[in-house]
C-alpha cells in the first residue's frame, strides 16, 4: 500500500495459470468492488477473477493483512524524506552507497518499500509514459573524465568554466537553497551558431538524456506549464530557450526562478486553502536577446558568447566532442553524489568565506552577484581536489570579474535607454 492524501495505490502482483507474472500499480479504490477489480486484472493481460463478491471480500482481507506499507516516488532527484537520490535506473544513498532498483521499479531501503512507477518493466516500452522521467537516468561513459572536461574547455572556451560549475552545483542545489533560499539561472547569450544550446546540452547531461527545452518564443506553453517543467525532477537541470525581451510576466516568472517561487492553485478540499507547485530544477536560459530589467540581469550567470565563426579544425574538435557527450555524463555525477556529506558540511563556511573573496577580487559587482558566483566557486574549491578542473582558480575568477563588467555594462546601457526615453515622453506632455 502507498499511502497518499489524494491517490492512494496499492502495488499488485499477479500471476496466472500459464504462470505469467505482471507487477503494475493501480489506485487502491480499484479494489473495493468486483466490476473494478475485474476491469483492473483484466486490464493487465489474460487475468480474471472468477469468484463473486464474497470471494473478493476474502481476497482484500488476506492481501490487506499481507501488504507492507510502501511510497510511491513521483519526483526523480534527491529524496529528502529516506536521504538517498534516484535515478530512473540507479539510487545512492546519502553515504554514497548505491541502491539496487529492481524491473519493477521497487527500491528496498531501510525496511521501507520506494516504487518508482516510470522504472518499471511495463512502461519501458510505452512510448506515451514517464518520457521525460525515463530520460533521467544514469548513463556510464568509459570516457575518462578530466580528458572529457578538457575537452569542453577547449570547445567551449571560457564559457565552459561557468556552464561545468553550474552543472556540479544543481547536483546539490537543495543544499544551497536550504542555505541561501535562491539559486542562479545561468544565461547563454549570443547570435545563432555560436554554441549555445550544445553548451545547454552538456549542462543537461549531467542528469541523463537532456530534456526537451521549452520554447519561450513560440507560446505553445503556458506560464504554469513552464513552472510545473521545474517541479518534475529534485535538483535537475532544465532549459528555457529563444528568450526575447520586452515580456514583463516573463521577466518576473525568471526572478520567481531566481528566488524558488513556484504558483499557488486553489486546493478542492477547502474554499480558502491552496496548494504550491514547487521549483526543485535549476534553470538554463538561452536566447540571442537579453533582458534590460536590472533586478533579473544581476540573478544570471551571465555569459556572452560572440563568437559564431569556426575555422574547420574547430569545427572538427566540435564534432568530436559531441559524439563523446552523446554517450552521456550522468555516470560521472553518481561518482558526485557520493560526496555529498562532505558538501553538507562545508557549503555554508565555504560560500561565506567566497562571498567576501569575490566581493574584495570584483569591485563593483552588486550583492546577487557575490552570491551567485560565491555559490560556482564554492564547488571549485569542494572538488577541486577529487577532479581536474580544466582551469585554474585565478582563471575562474578573471572569467567571473569578465561576466561582471558585461552585466554591469547592460545594466547601464539599459538605465541610458530608459532615462532617454522617460525624458523624450516628457517632452511630448
């Protein structure tokens, strides 16, 4: 049985008289009368129930006084209520230790039964369920990884020390939110062919098979559509793409991103009450506009990324290493996980001690903009001894003070434009 307030189900196996075996899910009501019962087992295959309803009322009897208790994981990620993180295919626990999840998508941890619906053997290949929670998995690439980060720097340049960063970062970013209450969206900026959303996918990969972006400039999805994207995985990766500028609501739905502020809808159960959909992903967001709102520029993670002319040897080292991240880079962040009570540990100390470093090493910058590079050189400075950074921290810092300067140039080019045209109006009055 898994307890839920809403949608109570209960995990059934059943096997017939040819021996075959299903394990499926279904909600626990289905089993209260014979019709539903009947529709449910049939439902799964060549299984029927013969009895009448007093045979049924003897099977739930036995069955209930049989079943364990049991919880249904709906959100991918981190699980905060058992400590351990799953994946679609893979767990690890809180002490780094991997947690075996069985073809029917049921974990086994501390005598409490997990089920993860989108892992089991009956929806592999269901091409219309658990898509993008069976993207979220755990891919392993016998490529080794400090030559796989230097190769991303020397594709992706300087633009890879803070996209690899933030990658590392949203691993743990319940951490950070639990301390700093925000968490930054890192901006990819540019004209066409300049790489940005091949960067965006290296990002992704970290967390499996990269899910689809949403397309901002389309319209197809609505504003609650797009919030509910960042309440599908627990500390995962999202992207947001084609920003354009100039859309208040959608200036002040990325600073609700910033700030981990989801919608609140109107609950059923009472005229007054309401529920929140929570943000649990970070965000990527790519776009070759960017945005004048000074209050949204300083929560990004800024990044320029001019260049969209490559000679043919570049173009070569592109391809190379796109065929090298196709192969995935989830694998790489389980080997993370394990040093996850370390990042428990130090993060606080370690980010305040960085908030003032960069603070002293940057003059100018605003305060979001200690933070958020505080949050990127904390994790520099956590792993820094277990993997090979393909840069050096002086180089970090240079890039950070580098993104600085370009924010701060379009924070006051923005405040030019804006006066020029708050005095052009007063003039016409």
């Amino acid at each position: 049985h898994m307890n839920d307030e809403k949608f109570p189900k209960k995990l059934l196996r059943i096997k017939n008289v040819f021996n075959k075996e299903v394990i499926f899910d279904t909600n626990s009501e289905n089993l209260n009368t014979l019709n539903s019962f009947y529709n449910t087992v049939t439902g799964q295959g060549n299984f029927r129930f013969d009895g009448d309803s007093k045979h049924l009322k003897l099977l739930i009897r036995y069955l209930m006084d049989k079943m364990g208790d049991g919880k249904k994981i709906d959100v991918l990620g981190w699980q905060p209520d058992g400590e351990f993180f799953a994946f679609n295919n893979k767990a690890i626990n809180h002490a780094g230790e991997e947690i075996p999840i069985d073809e029917n998508g049921v974990i086994v941890y501390n005598n409490v039964h997990y089920y993860i619906p989108s892992a089991n053997k009956i929806y592999r290949n269901a091409v219309n369920k658990y898509n993008a929670q069976k993207r979220f998995k755990v891919i392993d690439n016998d490529t080794d990884f400090n030559l796989l980060l230097s190769d991303i720097r020397a594709v992706h340049r300087e633009h890879s020390i803070t996209a690899l960063l933030f990658a590392i970062s949203s691993l743990f970013q319940d951490i950070v939110v639990k301390e700093l209450e925000s968490f930054p969206l890192l901006f990819l900026y540019g004209p066409g062919s300049s790489g940005k959303d091949e960067l965006a996918r290296i990002v992704q990969s970290f967390t499996g098979i990269p899910q689809s972006p949403i397309n901002l400039e389309g319209g197809a999805s609505t504003m609650k559509a797009q919030i509910r994207e960042f309440a599908q995985f627990r500390n995962g990766i999202s992207q947001l793409s084609e920003y354009k500028r100039g859309d208040i609501k959608l200036d002040g739905m990325l600073k609700g991103l910033w700030d981990r502020n989801g919608y609140k809808r109107g609950n059923l159960e009472s005229l007054v009450s309401s529920e929140e959909i929570p943000i649990e992903s970070s965000v990527i967001l790519t776009g070759n506009e960017y945005p004048q709102p000074e209050a949204l520029i300083t929560r990004l993670l800024w990044n320029e990324m001019i260049k969209n002319e490559f000679t043919e040897e570049e173009m070569d080292r592109f391809d190379k290493l796109k065929d090298k991240i196709n192969k995935g880079l989830s694998g790489y962040s389980f080997e993370f996980f394990k040093k996850r009570s370390m990042v428990e540990e130090l993060f606080s100390k370690k980010q305040r001690e960085w908030k003032v470093a960069i603070n002293q090493a940057i003059p100018g910058a605003r305060g979001r903009m200690f933070t958020k590079y505080s949050i990127l050189a904390t994790f520099y400075s956590l792993f820094k001894d277990f993997i090979e950074f393909p840069f050096t921290q002086t180089e970090m810092l240079d890039y950070f003070k580098t993104c600085v300067d370009q924010q701060l140039t379009k924070i006051n080019n923005s405040s030019i434009t804006n006066r020029f045209w708050e005095m052009f109006v007063i003039s016409l009055r």
